[in-house]
C-alpha cells in the first residue's frame, strides 16, 4: 500500500510541475508603457485552456497534499 501511494505521489508531483509551468506569467514588464491599461485588462476572468490549467493545477495540489498527509501517517504506524 505504501509503495503504491509513494509511486502516485511521485507521478502527481512531476505532473503538478508541468503544470504550474504550463501557467502563464503576471509579471508585467511595461507597466510604464501601458498606461495603466493593464490594471483594467488584466483582472479578466481566465477563459478556456487557462482555466482549466488553473482548475488542473488546484487538483493537482490537492491531491499532493492528501498523498503526502497519507504516506506521513502510514510512515509513523
């Protein structure tokens, strides 16, 4: 059971390293040049791939997250 956890662990973190490499960035480098238009632009709602890359990545995280609390405590027993 252990070493089945560990293996999907293994596989959800090098998928939730694609994945939050796959992200677009928010840095904004010509922030002086836009005149303030990104402000007004950029808080849209993400649409289509994005979101659903950003919904991948929450699950992703999740899942991690439970694998990891499971494997600490199979580890300790």
């Amino acid at each position: 059971m252990y070493d089945v956890l560990l293996i999907a662990l293994i596989i959800v973190s090098v998928l939730l390293i694609i994945a939050v490499l796959m992200l677009p960035s928010k840095t904004n480098a010509a922030s002086a040049l836009s005149g303030g238009a990104e402000a007004l632009f950029g808080k849209q709602k993400a649409r289509g791939f994005e979101a659903g890359l950003r919904r991948t990545t929450a699950g992703l995280g999740t899942i991690f997250i439970v694998l990891s609390v499971v494997l600490a405590y199979l580890s300790s027993n």
